[in-house]
C-alpha cells in the first residue's frame, strides 16, 4: 500500500480523534482511542469514503476498528 495513503488516513483519524496523526500506529483502535466513539466512527467512515471515492458495507463499517483494518479494507476496494 501507498505510504501516502496511509499518512493521509493517519492525518484523518489524527484531527477527528483531536490526536498527532505521529502517534496513529497499526495497533490505534477503538480499544486504546477514548475519542473513537460511534459519532467519530461514523465521520471516518464518511471521510474515507469521499477521500477514495468508495463505498463501504455495513459490515465494512462495523469492521473498521483500528488503522490496520482500514488500510486493508482500503486495499480489498483497490485504493493504492
């Protein structure tokens, strides 16, 4: 995968986690980000889906749970 789409996921996840995109690593989650709530969930998914034009399940969705399974979901749809 393109390091410059995972920088740019980190840059997202980084301002609406109100978090330095520098300390946004394989193992940031919804388990150690207390800003990481079904509202921000949901902006990221959005985000995402306008950045890399694509479009997401629901059960895509409920799976993006840390920046690793987003930047393999984000490269299962082509995005590279």
């Amino acid at each position: 995968m393109n390091n410059h789409v995972e920088l740019r996921v980190k840059e997202m996840m980084g301002a609406l986690f109100n978090m330095s995109s520098a300390d946004i690593g394989p193992g940031t989650s919804v388990d150690n980000v207390e800003s990481w709530d079904s509202l921000n969930h949901m902006k990221l998914v959005m985000a995402l889906e306008e950045a890399y034009a694509v479009e997401f399940t629901e059960l895509e969705v409920a799976e993006l749970l840390s920046l690793e399974l987003v930047m393999l979901t984000l490269l299962s749809k082509g995005v590279s």
